[in-house]
C-alpha cells in the first residue's frame, strides 16, 4: 500500500477497533470531516487498523493545526 504525503498515524483506540465501522472510529471520522469542512477542505483519506488510526486532509494548514493538537495532547 502506498501511504499519501500528509498522513497523520496515531494509535488512539484500543485494538479491538479495526475499522472505519466502528462506533468510535465512526464518531472520530465524523469530527474529522466536521473539521475539515469548518476550515473548507476535505478529509482525503482515513484508515482504522488495529486501533491506530491514519487519516489526511488536502489542507496543510489543517494538517499542522492536528498535529500540534495531537502533540498537546500525547507528549
């Protein structure tokens, strides 16, 4: 598999969450889009395997503000 520019890979549910189906996966993916439509641009892609999670937007601006957000929140 072939793994875009951008991609923000975070291990953030347990492994019992192994897809974009999941009510939890379901539930981030929605805030995702949310977010991504807030600051006009789209979620690109989203994956959920064995809990980590890869998602990306086709804004970097967005990216950047995620990663710093991930960061504050995982040291």
């Amino acid at each position: 598999m072939t793994i875009p520019s951008g991609v923000i890979e975070v291990d953030l549910f347990s492994g019992e969450v192994d897809s974009e189906d999941h009510p939890e996966a379901a539930h981030f993916k929605k805030m995702l889009e949310e977010e991504a439509c807030d600051h006009g641009c789209k979620l690109m892609s989203f994956e959920v395997r064995n809990g980590t999670v890869s998602f990306s937007f086709d804004d970097d601006v967005l990216t950047a503000k995620i990663l710093d957000m991930l960061h504050e929140k995982h040291p």
